[in-house]
C-alpha cells in the first residue's frame, strides 16, 4: 500500500478518525492492527519476518535486563545480532555474497557455480531491522529500560508510518510517545497536512517526473553520451532526493496527525558546504545510526588520524552495503568515506559562515561531488558507471529526450519552489512561516501547491518509492 495510492487515501482517513475516536487505552491496538494490515498489504507471508524479528528483540531485551554479568550479556547480544541480522542477510545478501566468493575463486581457476535463493527482498527489513537492533543495544548499554508490554513494542517496531522506509526510529523518542495520552491538537494536526502536501508534491511533482527521463537513460546507458548522460545524473540527484525525502516527509505528516512526532530526516542536504555537513542533513536516521552503532564503537575520530580514517572508510562502506547487494554501493560509500577522509586532512574543524561567495563556492563543490557519485548509486554495474563517467563530457547535446512544452515548465517551476523552500529551511521552518503571513498568502501559496500536486503529477499508476527497494 503506497501513500501515493487510492488504497491509502482510504486507510489513512479511517485510522485518524478511529484513533481520536477511541479512548486512550485502545489506540494502541490500533495502531498494531493498522500497521500489520499495512505491511500485510505488501505480502501477507513476509509478516512472520516482522513478528520474528519483534519477539526475538523483545525477549532479548527482558533477558538482558535479567542478566547479571557481562558476559551472559555479551552472549545475548551476540544471539540477538546473528539472528536478526541472519534475516537480513538470507533475503538481501546471501546471492551477493555467494557471487562474490565464486568470483574470487574463479580467479584462482577454481571453478564454481554460485548457489541462488529465489527471494524476494521484503518491503521495509533493513529500516526494522536497524531499530530492533539498536533498541537491544540501548538495553544493553543501559540507556533504556526494555519495555514490557509487547504490544506497545510491536506497535514501535511495525508503527506504519514509517515502517518501510523510515525514518529509523530511536527508543527515547518513539516508544514514550506511543504510551503517551495524546490529546488532539488541531494546529499540529493541520501542520500534518501541510507537511504531507509537501511530501506529495516532491514525490508526484518532481521524483517521478524526473524518473521517466532518468529510467529512460539508465534503462539503456550504452545508448546515450554528453548532454544526455549529465542531465540523466543531474535528475537522478534531484529524483532521489526528492523521493526519499518525500516519503519522510509524508510519514512525518502522517504521524504528526496522530500527535506523534517523528524525527527529521532531510534538512536542505544540497546546501551543505562539505560532505560531513551532507551527512549531518541527508538521511540524518541513518547516518546518525551508523555514527552510534559503527563508527564510535571502531573508535570514531578518538584516536590516530589514520585509525580515525579507517574508521569513517569502514562506515561508509558498510553504509553503501546496507543500501544494497552491489559492488556499486560499496563504492558508492566508499566515495563518501574517502572524500570525508580528504576533507579532514585539508580543513579544520567548520564554522558556521555567512551565506556569502564563500560559502557558496563550498556549496557548489559539495553538489558536484555528491551529484558525481549518484552514478555509482544509481548504475546497475561498475561497467556502466564507468561508461557514464566516460561518455558524460563528451560534447554531445540533446533536449530533454521527449519531454513537452509543458513537462519542462513543470520541471522548472518545481526546482524553483524547491530550492527557495530548502534555502529558506536552512533558518527556519518553511512551511511553518506561512502561518505567520496573513490569510489572503496563505490560501494563494496553499492553493498553487494543491494545483501543482493535481495538475502536474502522473495520474496513470502509483510509483513506489525508490527507498522501497532496501
């Protein structure tokens, strides 16, 4: 069930009138019911995943708790780790990984067939996984207390706004909030819309316009060279962006609604100065999950600077592998790693700087950089990332392959809008700020978003969102 779906415009009506509509003690059971009736929508087998993954972090929780040495602790955490994470590795690497061993033992005239399994890849299993995971670790830890009511826990592992694609939630944040009273608060209620109108429009009014050229490029990469190749890169920085943020940005409005608050996972990333600035606005869940349960774990940036640098290549590494079972994603990461490596090696701790000339060259390099390795991101192999980077600057120039008058105007507008809302977002809240400004603007710059979402957005067929794909 997308947000994007018909489907949807009738689930999501009927659980906010049914969660303000029951008593307190009740809308937990609801949201339970709610969220695997979501997920279920997806494939009904793939739920046994999702209760395994729940009852085995839930027990290993309460065991930990139990647990009075160390090293029975250890011993837990370990179990919980290998089976958890034994889930995800059979559904999403377990053909890579036999590939890539068959590979390096034909290299030694050792000769073998990889052994496959036919699975399809379940909506949504690394974004749980990674939060069952690090609520053990926070047990663990110490930092929080493992929650009893496995209900309430499930609620927090499946909660359906953000299930399949995240924001990858914390303890200390979601969980409360679930047992929390909520009292129905029209002004937050109303920023929900706002934030989910929004969400909408990046996804319907730019990521998949700009998906039928990117597709069409990347569909068949061989075919294309200079102009062609720069524009497909150029979309695909924006398409990702705007997908990817949109959801959250839906998932957010959603829950907002419901009185619960997830956390931000996009701020303005394309304004960011460096690449360690990227990475503290664009998938800030993630990115925040691999700096607590990954780098600082290795050691972080508390020891030699080239201790410290293998640290962030590890990272980023394991970073671009859990964003898929490809070569490109390793190196994908990789690229991020090593360009935060030669940042730190040439700069100094940052400053915050006036948005002058200075800080817009930084802005400027920062894009490219990020823009440049999308490729090995969105390239199905190393071959043709190659073969874009090779083919990208050879002066060839085409149109926009198709597109109408109109498509390019949708086009434009949209990156305007997006990038005064973005850079006003660097200070302040964007869509907050209209509430400030009196009626008459207001209802104008609704209105025009609300055409724009009507008017522009493909109407034929859902597109799923591309995160769906980890």
């Amino acid at each position: 069930m997308l947000f994007n779906s018909w489907q949807y415009a009738l689930f999501f009506p009927i659980v906010f009138a049914l969660y303000w509509g029951l008593p307190h003690k009740f809308r937990v059971y609801l949201l339970l019911i709610a969220s695997y009736w979501f997920y279920m929508s997806w494939n009904v087998k793939y739920v046994v995943l999702i209760l395994f993954t729940t009852l085995v972090s839930y027990s290993a929780a309460l065991m930990l708790e139990r647990a009075h040495t160390r090293r029975v602790k250890r011993v837990i955490l370990t179990l919980t780790l290998f089976a958890c994470l034994g889930v995800l590795f059979v559904f999403k690497y377990f053909n890579f990984v036999t590939g890539a061993v068959v590979d390096f033992l034909n290299m030694f005239a050792l000769h073998l067939h990889p052994m496959t399994l036919k699975l399809l890849l379940p909506v949504g299993i690394s974004f749980y996984t990674f939060q069952t995971l690090s609520y053990v670790i926070d047990v663990y830890r110490g930092q929080v207390k493992p929650e009893c009511n496995l209900v309430v826990y499930a609620v927090f592992v499946s909660y359906f706004p953000q299930l399949v694609a995240g924001p990858i939630e914390r303890t200390n944040n979601l969980l409360p909030q679930i047992k929390a009273n909520h009292e129905f608060n029209y002004e937050q209620a109303v920023y929900g819309v706002k934030l989910m109108t929004w969400g909408f429009f990046k996804k319907l009014c730019v990521a998949d316009v700009l998906a039928v050229y990117v597709d069409k490029v990347f569909g068949d990469v061989y075919s294309y060279e200079g102009f062609a190749l720069v524009l497909a890169v150029f979309f695909f920085t924006v398409q990702i962006y705007c997908d990817f943020s949109g959801y959250s940005d839906i998932a957010r409005g959603c829950s907002k609604m419901l009185g619960i608050d997830l956390m931000e996972n996009f701020r303005s990333p394309y304004f960011s100065a460096s690449i360690r600035e990227f990475w503290s606005r664009w998938h800030i869940s993630l990115s925040t999950w691999f700096r607590d349960y990954v780098y600082i774990p290795l050691g972080g940036n508390r020891c030699g600077k080239l201790r410290h640098s293998i640290n962030l290549m590890i990272t980023f590494m394991v970073s671009g592998l859990w964003h898929g079972a490809n070569w490109t994603f390793v190196f994908w990461g990789m690229l991020h790693g090593l360009g935060q490596v030669i940042e730190n090696a040439f700069t100094g701790r940052e400053r915050q700087e006036v948005h002058g000339l200075k800080w817009a060259v930084r802005v400027c390099v920062t894009f490219l950089f990020v823009m440049l390795a999308w490729v090995f991101f969105r390239a199905q192999s190393l071959d043709e990332a190659v073969y874009v980077f090779t083919h990208m600057f050879i002066p060839v120039k085409v149109g926009y392959l198709g597109m109408g008058t109109s498509s390019k105007c949708a086009i434009e507008l949209s990156l305007l809008l997006l990038a005064i809302h973005d850079f006003i977002s660097l200070k302040t809240d964007a869509i907050a700020i209209l509430r400030h400004k009196n009626l008459p603007v207001r209802w104008i710059a609704y209105f025009a978003l609300g055409l724009l979402v009507v008017f522009f957005s493909p109407k034929d067929v859902a597109v799923e969102f591309v995160y769906f794909q980890f």
